[in-house]
C-alpha cells in the first residue's frame, strides 16, 4: 500500500486509512496465531499396552520384539476368517487435512483411515521382513469432529507388527499423548550367552522408554532400541560388570542394578565335568526342607554320577528361571561353599545339573519369547553355579515345541 498520498488527504480520510491498516494488522496476527499440527493418535507406540485400542476377535497383543522404536509394538494375528484389525478413533477437525503414517512388518499390511465425512483412505505393503513404513493422507468433511484409523493384515496370513502410528493434523480437541517423563531403571539385567570377546545382556522394557544404553564397568559403551544388546570386543576370560539405562524425549533413568558377566577362554557354557558312564546313577538333591533328612551337596554318596539340583523357580519373567539355595538346617552352608562343592564332585567325574519343575514347578515355556528367556536364564545358571546342564521335570505340562526351541538354544550356548 502507497501511504504517502494518504498522508495528504483529510483528517477523516487519514483516520480511515490508519483503521483500515490496523485492521489488516489484527488479521495477520491471527493467521500466524494459529497452532502447529500435533499427533492426535494415542499410544501409537504401544509403550502402554493395547491402550486406545481395539482389535478384532482378540487378534491383538503387544510384543517387546520386533519393535521399530521405544520397548513395545503391535502384533496382531488374521485368522481365516479376521483380517486382524485395530482401531482407534481420534479427535479431529472440520475441514481439515491430516497425514496417517506407521511402521509395519509382515505380509500384507494395510493402513487406513474411515469416516473422513469426504474420501476414506488406505494404503498397502505386500509384505517385508524388516520395517517399512506406510503413509496416507486424508482430509475431514465439513461436520467431521472424529475419524477411525486402522491397520490390518490379511485372512489367513502370519502375524504383522506395527509401531509409532501417528496422526499428524490441527488439534480436534482430544490433544495428543502427554509429554513423556523419564522412565524407571529398567530391571531383570541378565547375562545371556557369552563368547571370548562377546556377552549378550538382556532386561525387562521399562514403560514409556523409546531406547537404552548399556554401561560396562560404569561408562556407556552403546545404545539399544529394545531390551537386549550383544557387547562385543572383549577380553577373554575376563569379568566385567554391566548396567543399563532407559531413555526417552524426557531424560535417562538411573542404571539398574548391575549385573557380572565373564567371557569364555573358548566358547563353551558350562564347566565341565565328568563323562557319564554307559550305567549311570542319578538322583535329586533337594533346595527345600520337606521333613526328611537335609544334607549338604557334598555329602551325596560318591555311587551317584548325576546329581540334579531341585529345583530352579519361576519369574515374574514368561519362561525365564531362577535359583536361590535354601540352607535352612544346614548350619550356615553358604552359596559360596555350594558352588565349591558342585567344583568339588566335578572334580571327581561327576555332573551337577539344575533341575527345573518339580511337583509345584509351573514354569511355561508356550511361545519364542519365553524359549529364549528359557534358555537365556538357564545359562546363566550354568554361568554363576557351574552346572553342567539341565534336567526337565515339568509335570504340569509342557509344550514340547517351545520346549524343545529352547533346549536347542541352550545347547547352542553351552
């Protein structure tokens, strides 16, 4: 606008012209007042269950692996007749636009979006063994105050996975998920298989982290997406102790407990004892004080060429196992005198195993996650005791197949 005439007019016509400036002024404001697009989806990475979100026929469960990002992902399962579909309705606005996008794996994976109030939309992959991601865009009729989003796969189809959802479009009112605090330390660090320069770590997730760093001997050393890492470039035969952290947008927790994991001289599991005879003699030792006679590791009768410790427990974790000795009546027999005597028979040709079940045993080894928390658990055992394997009494049921994953898991460690 050319002011300087403007100046030279009337005094009403130069209040005029002054109004009509402020006027534009007052709408330039506005138009840069208006608020940046945010994600109104919630919990589009699963980091807080199956929240927000329905699946078909029960199809739906959240996994720690694989996950694109964070601790957690969907994964849904079609059936012959269910394509496996979640949803999830979200807050929008009237006329306007909005891009849907995921992380998917798996066979046939669609994305999409339903009652737009103008053209629904989706998208589709034939399917892929690593991440890819799938976007759309869509925009809201003139009344449209809530739109459903979905991913589904397809009848009879595996199971697909998909994480970090998002809706990214102008506030519909529900606003987005809330601004992340910094999560809990992550626990349960456990030392899986370990080689001369290598030793796998894994933990429980911890809610709300999207990655981890692994601490060796007090400094990070690496960062992880999920709950395990592999730390490499070791020295054989040597002890090292490990800790890890959970992070987010938010900060980094405080370091687990920490936990001690030693590389082999060679790449063996557990310590070695003697051959088994072609006729072997083999009894339990008993963890518990039942009524009868207790007796220390060391006073089992030299006839015996196999002892099985009874027995290893349950966790809080699917599959995964532990041992506590029970010295009740014993005096003070200590874990340290224990493991001393395990060394002790080994020495004279004999093999200590841990036995897990048991007539309260209850452990359940039913999918890939637990087998490998299973085996993983069990060899740590083997690492800390000196075990020289394992002795399955499972008599509450067993699922042979899992089972047997995770006995050749185990077998390809130790």
């Amino acid at each position: 606008m050319d002011r300087a005439p403007l100046a030279r007019r009337s005094w009403l016509g130069g209040a005029l012209a002054v109004i009509a400036a402020a006027a534009l002024s007052v709408a330039g404001l506005t138009g840069t007042a208006q608020a940046a697009d945010i994600d109104v989806a919630k919990n589009g990475g699963f980091e807080s269950g199956l929240s927000n979100w329905t699946c078909s026929a029960g199809s739906g469960a959240v996994v720690s692996s694989p996950v694109h990002s964070g601790s957690a992902a969907l994964q849904a399962t079609p059936s012959g007749q269910d394509t496996a579909q979640c949803t999830q309705t979200v807050a929008v606005q009237p006329n306007s636009t909005y891009t849907l996008s995921s992380w998917v794996q798996g066979s046939y994976v669609y994305l999409g979006a339903s009652g737009t109030g103008t053209t629904d939309v989706s998208t589709w992959t034939p399917g892929a063994s690593s991440w890819s991601q799938l976007s759309t865009s869509f925009r809201t009729g003139a009344s449209t105050t809530s739109v459903t989003v979905y991913t589904h796969g397809w009848y009879g189809q595996p199971a697909y996975y998909a994480d970090d959802l998002t809706v990214l479009g102008p506030d519909g009112g529900g606003g987005g998920d809330p601004t992340p605090t910094v999560p809990a330390a992550p626990g349960g660090l456990q030392v899986g298989s370990v080689t001369k320069s290598s030793v796998d770590l894994s933990w429980s997730p911890s809610s709300g982290a999207t990655g981890y760093n692994v601490y060796r001997d007090g400094s990070k050393i690496q960062s992880s997406t999920g709950a395990s890492a592999t730390v490499s470039g070791l020295s054989a035969s040597t002890s090292y102790q490990f800790q890890v952290t959970a992070t987010n947008s938010a900060g980094e927790s405080a370091k687990s407990a920490a936990v001690t994991g030693q590389t082999s001289a060679d790449s063996g599991g557990g310590t070695g004892g003697g051959s088994v005879p072609k006729h072997a003699v083999t009894g339990y030792w008993q963890n518990f004080n039942n009524g009868a006679a207790v007796q220390k590791l060391s006073d089992v009768p030299a006839d015996y060429d196999i002892i099985a410790v009874a027995f290893a427990d349950a966790t809080s974790t699917p599959g995964a196992v532990s041992f506590t000795l029970d010295s009740a009546g014993l005096g003070g027999y200590t874990t340290d005198q224990f493991k001393a005597d395990i060394k002790a028979k080994q020495a004279a040709g004999k093999s200590v195993i841990i036995s897990i079940g048991g007539q309260n045993g209850t452990i359940s080894v039913a999918d890939s996650t637990s087998a490998t928390n299973f085996a993983n658990s069990v060899y740590t055992l083997m690492q800390e005791y000196g075990f020289n394997g394992v002795d399955i009494d499972l008599e509450n049921g067993v699922n042979s197949t899992y089972m047997s994953q995770a006995l050749k898991s185990l077998s390809a460690k130790a």
